[in-house]
C-alpha cells in the first residue's frame, strides 16, 4: 500500500477561498468517488493556513495513473486555477503506517 500525504499550504485568509472551491468544484473533482481518501482536513491552532490530505493506493502504478488523469481533467485543472492564486506550496510524501495493530487498526498486515 501507498500512503500519500498531500499538503497545500496557502496564503493567510486563503483557506475560505480553498473550501468554497472545493464545494463550487466538489462532485466533479471527486467522480467517480474516491473511496480510498482517508482524510483531508485542517487545523486552527499549530499549523495554519494549510489544508492536508490522506490517500491509499494500492500499488504506485495506481497512484501515478491517478495523478496523470487529475493532470488531464478538465475540472481539476479549472479547480486549481481557481486556487491559484491563494496557493504559496503544494507537497507530497510518502507514509508508512505503524506495523502495531493497534496504533493502526484501519489496516490489515496480515
């Protein structure tokens, strides 16, 4: 499995402009509906004006196909111009989760 962090760190005051983009943009950007998004989310205390997000794959070749088709949607292309603007840093990485069950109980390693 791959475990993807996505971080978009945006200008102070960007984050409102992020989300009401996302809801303009939202059933599009996500069909067909991704069902392995664990989570995105951000915070009001500690690290502001940042909006992370979680994503499975399983294996690379399914997380590069997926970044190639979001490259060539019309819809994300047009979500991210319309961001653009309040966007200072766009970062991924790559997560492994703790291999003890119970300090990761949404996966099997079996």
């Amino acid at each position: 499995m791959i475990f993807e962090e996505t971080t978009v760190t945006l200008v102070p005051g960007g984050l409102p402009h992020h989300w009401a983009a996302m809801e303009d943009f939202s059933s599009d950007l996500t069909a067909p509906p991704r069902h392995d998004r664990l989570a995105a989310l951000h915070a009001k205390t500690g690290r502001l004006h940042v909006v992370v997000s979680y994503t499975v794959f399983r294996p690379m070749a399914d997380r590069d196909a997926f970044h190639e088709n979001a490259r060539a949607n019309d819809v994300t292309v047009e979500f991210d111009d319309a961001i653009r603007d309040t966007v200072v840093a766009h970062e991924t990485a790559f997560l492994r989760p703790v291999r003890v069950p119970e300090m990761s109980p949404m996966f099997d390693f079996g």
